[in-house]
C-alpha cells in the first residue's frame, strides 16, 4: 500500500503525516449546512482590556508560536467510517447566552458623533453551533438637536441593517432602553456588530461635525444569542476545535478526565496538554476541572489514558502513541479528545506529538509511528517575549492589516507587548523605538499629530504637517507614495518600568484637525490615512537580566521564574502523595498559565509525588502545591517557609499592607519590606496562602508554593493567579499572599535573593547603592582626591627641589 506525504507537513516544520486511502472523510464546513449560516454564541464571561486587539495579537486561533519548528513524527490514521457533513443535531435543546458590549472590547460607551458617526465591535461564533436568535438590549441616548424626520440609528450586523431606532423629540437627552431583534442568518462565523448615527439638526447648511450631533451608546448594553449544536464529524484535522474555539471570546472552562488514578507521566502529559490550551485561550484564561474515571456528563473533555486496560474509549486496541477525537458517550454533541499510550512513555509521546504537530493530524485517530526529539529550548527564548538580542519589528508583533487606520478621528493602533520580568533597567536608559510611520498630507493641516501613548499612558505627540510647512517640502512631494501618503520616520522613548507592566501595550493614535471652510462648503471627504509600518523596531538589547527575588507578582503575571524556559525544562512540580483532583486542577490551571506566558506548550515539565526536601532535585525550580490533611510531607519544609499551612495557618507580615506598591520599579529595593512579625492561628474558614523562597536545595533557585486548609481554597488561590474580573482581587506580589475567599492581601515582600548576572561596573554600582552611595559620586570622589594627592605631591616636590636649590647657592656662597 502505497504511503502519501502530505506537503503540509513539511511546510509545517518536519513533521509528516501518513494516512491510509481509506481514512475518514474531511468535516464539512459548519456553515454550509441546512442551507442556512452556522453561528454560535460568543458570550463574553471574561475579556482582557482591549479583548479585540489582545486576540489578534496572540494569534490565538493557531498554535502557539514555536510550537512545531523542530518536531518529527509519523502518524499513521485508521481508517473509520465518519458522516460526510454536518447537520444540526436532533432534538438538540436551544441555550441562550447573554453578554456585555463590554465584555466584547468595548471599555467605554460607545459615542457616535457626527452625521454619519459608527463604532464596532467583534462578534464571535462558534463553528459547532448554529444562531436561530438574537437580541440586542441597547441602552443609549441621543441629542435634543437632532431631526426625528432624518436622524436615525442604525444596528447593523456584518454591515446589513438589522434595526433602525428612531431619534423622537420627546425622548431626546434622557436614558432609554429598547430591545431589538436581530435576524439569525445574518451572523457568521466572524461576525461583527455596528452601531450608526445618521444624525442632522438643520434642513440648511450644517457643520458635519456640530457638537450637537452625537448619541451615546452604553456598553452595558448586552446582546443574547440562542444557539443550537450541530453535528460534528469525529476528525483529529479541526483542533483544537471544537475544544477550543478562537471565536468564541469566554473563558475557557476544558475539563480533563484520567482514566485511571495519575501517576507522574500522566500528570507530566496533562500538563504539556492544558499549557497548549492555555496558550491557545491567551487572554481569555483557561480552567481545567479534573475528574478521575468519570466523563462529563455533556460537553468536552481531554481524556488521559495510560495502558491498554484504561483504554475503553479507544476506537481500536492500542498499539503505541495514539491520539482520537470520539464522541462524548452522554452528550451526542459533545467530543472527547483521547491522549492515549500503553505506558507513560508513549503517552507522553501521544503529548508531545498534539502540542507541537496538531496542524498534521487528520482523521478520527492517529497513530505515532516515530517521533524526534525536539531542539532543547534555551533560556528566555519564549515566543511570545519580546526578543532581547536584537530590535525586534512591529511586524513580528501585529498582523501588518491592524497597523493601518482611516478618518479623521480613527481608533487607536494597538501593539501589545510581553516584555520578560527580569531585565534590568536600574540607572539605564529609557527603551527606544525607531518609528516608521506614514500620514495623508493636506494643504490645510495645522494642528494634525500622531499620539504616542504606553499603557494609555501619554509620551509624545509627533505633528503631522502640510508639505508646504516641512522643510524641503517641495522635494518631499517625490517621496509621497501612490497612496498619497507620506513616509517619515521618528525616535521614540518609553520607560522600561512602564513595558514592565501587565497587559503591556504600545497605542498610536492619528489626529487629524478639522478646518471649517465656510457656510455650506463643511463637508467631509474621507481621504486621510495612517500607518505604522511594520518594519518599525523597538530595542530591549541594552538591558541586563537580573531581579529580586522572591517576586510574586512576576509568577502571577508572567510564571517566572518558571518560564525562564519555555518548556519548562528546569521546573519540577510537587504535588502529595494523596493529591486529588482539587490539586491535579490547580496543577492544571497553573501550566495553562504558564502556556499563556510564554505561548509555547509545558512539555519538559517533571512532577514529582509527595518528595521530601531531601529528595528533591537540586537543579531545578519548585512549584509546590499542597491541600488540607496532605501536607504531613510539608514538614521538613517549614523551616524554609515564609508561611505555613497545616491545620493552623502560619504567617510572616511586614509594612507591606500599608503601602501601595505598583508592578515593577527600576529600583527592585524598593518593594522590599522585611518582616517585622508573624501570625499563627487556627480557623475552618476555606483560605489559601501563595509564598515564594530561595530553594534551600541550592542557591538561585526558586520554591512557590501554593497551599490550603481545604481542597477548596486551591479554586480561590487559581482564579485570583487567572485574574478573573469578578474577582475581587488585589496585586499579587511580594513573597507572601493570603487569599481568603474574594479578598487578596500580600503581606511581606523580603527580598532575599536574585537571579541573574550584571556588569562588573552595574554590580560594584548596585552595590555601592545599597550604602546610599553610586559609582558616579565615588568615582569623583576618588578623582577629587587623586587630585588633592597629586597637588600635595607637587607641592611637596616643589619644595624639596627649592630647598635643594637653596641649599646649593649657600654652599656656592660659602666657597672663596
């Protein structure tokens, strides 16, 4: 039988595929179905600021970036009988998911201004649910001047008018709310949500952009869909669908199913799983309940079979590494994705072979016939941190498409950034950014500029001239593309602390002014482009790596120490020798975490069971995580702890509490806060304690531990570590934090160690600060003196050489 490569695969980085002519048949297109468009809801239970600019930005609908460049494998696919399309299911139970405009992106009200003034926002659809429903609940407001009689708003789906709104003057500049029904076959899978105000306050001459011209439009608004399942064809080709779906915008809730109780290799292949999932899920976080030989009821589910007796699931006996999609046996609707090996090595092989080769695999099952070792990771080489060995371009950041805008007043260009925790900018210059950059020239433009803003924090404002106002305009007229734009290029500076930041993002926003050209001669004419071209850099090469530890709030925000290695090579998890699934879903939602960070799966993660300190490894960080009556193994740690967690609880407090402390500061000394006490006492409230130390195992390395008096305060401890919005959550930072319920209180910060490596002129100056001293001024005291010692010394030989002279001519005198 004749064996086929797929080009794909090698274009996809070495690894190939090998199916057999009788595999399953491809999915048809959901949306192809019942002749009718194939949605789904895309309600919004968590979405990052800026949700819609944070998506395109990770790419999370394709694989971590990184993720196959270096794998090998053969998959062979059996062949199994799969239906030839899609259709909706039978008797499936309609749901009805609400969301926020909010929770779409938009993170203020919606102001329309204008005669013709509009805003979007992003709609997202599942591929295995069909809309047959929808209602948008608009709250808004609109202005006293505007005409019933050719005013207007417009809701409009994918650009076709769903609704039209009435202005009437009797409701005019009050708070309304109205509910409207939009038609189901107008959304598709990236659909999109546009609210116009065709808005007029004369039947004369008017001025396009009156201020009386403008509605306002609540984000608080929501919108309702009502979705049906389809059918779906059992196909390993459409992951990480529907397992996870980039359009749809909520928090990602994947349960995880052990066949049977975990040893360390399943636990080590779950976790390389849940990281590839997190990474995918980016912004929206990720959630990984766990249950051990029970499958959910209906849904999804990721299924972790080791051995041939766990594996009654499988399509077909195991035969080495294999990976399928079946159908959930109590949801006909819902699909379980089978991570399956005869022992723990092949089931981490299956692993590793989903994380990095995805994009290869097709049919209801697949086989690993080989797989390469991958190219070991190196330090600080994550792909989704900004690269520090050379300038890094806008293009490696953004799509190029969301570098452009159009109008008079666009929205902002959104760059958003990962900057790695540990670099160093103490005394060291601002980070600069050689921006590329093009504008439409006008005759008229005065007070046009190009804002420059970090973390909606101002920086500079570039203006934006007429050709007769540059220097050497006339020569600049060749330089104007076909576009009718203008090249120009400017130097830029931003505080490393403020890139520092969570949720770091570069914003460029176009301003073009508006010149009133006379009664009746006001129109607009929407002519006026801008662009940041991609080939604009922004240059981290200056800076050392080196940062105070224990730092918690960079573990909760980019899980370092941990991802210091994309994949986890240096980490080791321990877990106890009774952990359960409360710990197995902590474990879990952690190495979701740490995907997210670095967007590159967990796969040199090793788990440990119950170990004491004796046991442990020496050359690798800790996470230790550890719950109600299965800490007796902790005890031979405590002495190392910060905090402590049995049955009493045990904790170190300092001024941290008092003070108000932001994420990073150049000068890491000053979020160090000694203990000046400790706290013990006993409570059956549910509350978890998050403490980071040096590794008593060996110097530079880290312990962060996450305990709890009860299995269920690991579930707080993980959604405060996730940030969820409703959470009522404070920064994490420091080295101890208490979580008790919704409340987050960091409660010491001992600096007690680093990690990293500084110049021999950075170190003696660092060193010297830690006096009150720096390098500069000891430098010049040192000079002062050399000076005062060379001045003494030639005064003083001065004086030796007149006294030698003096002492001459007297004896010369002396002489007949």
């Amino acid at each position: 039988m004749a064996l086929r490569p797929l080009w794909l695969a090698l274009l996809l980085g070495g690894v190939s595929v090998t199916a057999l002519p009788a595999q399953a048949a491809q999915p048809a297109s959901a949306h192809a179905s019942a002749g009718a468009p194939t949605t789904a809801s895309a309600a919004g239970a968590h979405a990052a600021p800026n949700a819609g600019a944070a998506a395109a930005g990770d790419n999370a609908a394709t694989a971590p970036a990184g993720a196959n460049a270096d794998a090998a494998a053969v998959v062979t696919a059996p062949a199994v009988a799969a239906p030839a399309a899609a259709a909706p299911a039978a008797a499936a139970s309609s749901t009805t998911t609400t969301y926020s405009l909010q929770q779409l992106g938009a993170q203020y009200a919606l102001n329309l201004r204008g005669v013709d003034g509009s805003n979007t926002v992003p709609i997202g659809v599942r591929d295995d649910q069909v809309v047959t429903g929808a209602r948008l609940n608009l709250r808004y407001a609109y202005s006293p001047a505007l005409l019933p009689d050719l005013s207007h708003i417009n809701v409009l789906i994918n650009d076709q008018v769903a609704a039209s709104i009435a202005v009437p003057k009797d409701t005019s500049g009050t708070s309304l709310q109205r509910t409207i029904a939009l038609p189901a076959y107008l959304f598709t899978s990236d659909s999109k949500l546009r609210l116009q105000l065709i808005g007029h306050y004369t039947t004369q001459c008017e001025d396009p952009l009156h201020s009386s011209l403008w509605a306002n439009i609540s984000n608080y608004s929501t919108l309702s869909i009502d979705t049906q399942p389809l059918s779906q064809t059992n196909d390993l080709a459409r992951l990480p669908r529907p397992f996870f779906d980039a359009h749809d915008i909520r928090r990602l809730n994947l349960p995880f199913v052990f066949a049977g109780t975990p040893d360390e290799a399943s636990l080590e292949a779950a976790g390389a799983v849940s990281s590839w999932f997190g990474a995918l899920a980016s912004y929206r976080t990720a959630n990984f309940p766990v249950s051990v030989s029970t499958v959910p009821a209906q849904g999804n589910a990721v299924v972790i079979v080791e051995g041939a007796a766990q594996a009654a699931l499988a399509p077909s006996p195991l035969q080495g590494p294999t990976l399928a999609v079946v159908t959930n046996p109590n949801d006909p609707n819902g699909k379980l994705l089978l991570v399956m090996g005869r022992d723990g090595k092949e089931l981490k092989q299956a692993a590793d072979a989903l994380v990095t080769g995805s994009q290869t695999l097709s049919g209801p099952s697949a086989l690993i016939t080989q797989f390469s070792d991958l190219v070991p990771r190196k330090p600080d080489d994550a792909p989704r941190w900004v690269r520090t060995d050379r300038p890094v371009s806008f293009g490696e950041l953004i799509d190029a498409k969301q570098l452009t805008v159009s109008g008079y007043s666009p929205d902002l260009i959104r760059i958003n950034l990962r900057v790695p925790p540990d670099l160093f900018g103490w005394h060291e210059p601002k980070v600069p950014i050689d921006l590329h950059y093009r504008y439409t020239p006008q005759s008229y433009m005065v007070n046009s500029s190009l804002l420059f803003s970090a973390n909606d924090q101002f920086m500079k404002s570039i203006p934006l001239l007429a050709l007769e106002r540059l220097e050497g305009g006339e020569k600049l007229r060749a330089e104007v593309l076909p576009d009718s734009s203008l090249p120009r290029q400017a130097k830029l500076e931003v505080p490393l602390e403020t890139l520092l930041e969570p949720n770091s993002q570069l914003q460029f926003r176009y301003m073009y002014d508006y010149i009133k050209q006379g009664e009746c001669r006001d129109i607009i004419i929407d002519n006026v482009r801008g662009a940041i071209d991609p080939e604009s850099t922004i240059d981290l090469t200056r800076y050392p790596r080196y940062i105070a530890m224990p730092n918690l709030a960079a573990f909760a925000q980019a899980g370092f120490p941990f991802t210091r290695m994309a994949d986890l090579s240096d980490t080791d998890v321990v877990l106890g020798a009774n952990a359960g699934p409360a710990e197995y879903s902590a474990y879990l939602a952690v190495m979701g975490r740490m995907g997210d960070s670095t967007g590159y799966p967990a796969r040199g993660v090793t788990v440990l069971r119950g170990q004491r300190i004796d046991a442990v490894p020496s050359d690798k960080d800790l996470f230790v995580i550890a719950s109600g009556a299965d800490q007796a193994w902790l005890k031979d740690w405590a002495q190392y702890m910060p905090a402590a967690y049995d049955r009493d609880a045990q904790f170190s407090l300092s001024d941290l509490p008092t003070r108000v402390l932001g994420w990073f500061h150049s000068n890491p000394r000053l979020d160090s806060e000694p203990s000046r006490a400790s706290l013990a006492y006993t409570g059956s409230g549910v509350s978890a304690v998050l403490a980071g130390f040096e590794s008593p195992k060996a110097p530079g390395r880290s312990v962060v531990l996450l305990a709890s008096n009860q299995p269920d305060g690991l579930k707080d401890a993980v959604t405060a570590l996730l940030g969820v919005p409703t959470y009522d959550k404070q920064p994490i930072q420091g080295s101890v934090v208490s979580i008790r319920g919704k409340e987050v209180d960091s409660l010491v910060s001992a600096q007690t160690y680093y990690l990293g490596h500084l110049g021999i002129w950075r170190a003696i100056d660092w060193w010297l600060a830690s006096f009150g001293l720096s390098l500069i001024g000891v430098l010049k005291a040192l000079g002062v003196v050399v000076l005062v010692l060379l001045v003494l010394g030639a005064f003083v030989a001065l004086r030796r050489r007149q006294a030698r002279r003096d002492r001459a001519r007297l004896q010369a005198a002396r002489q007949p």
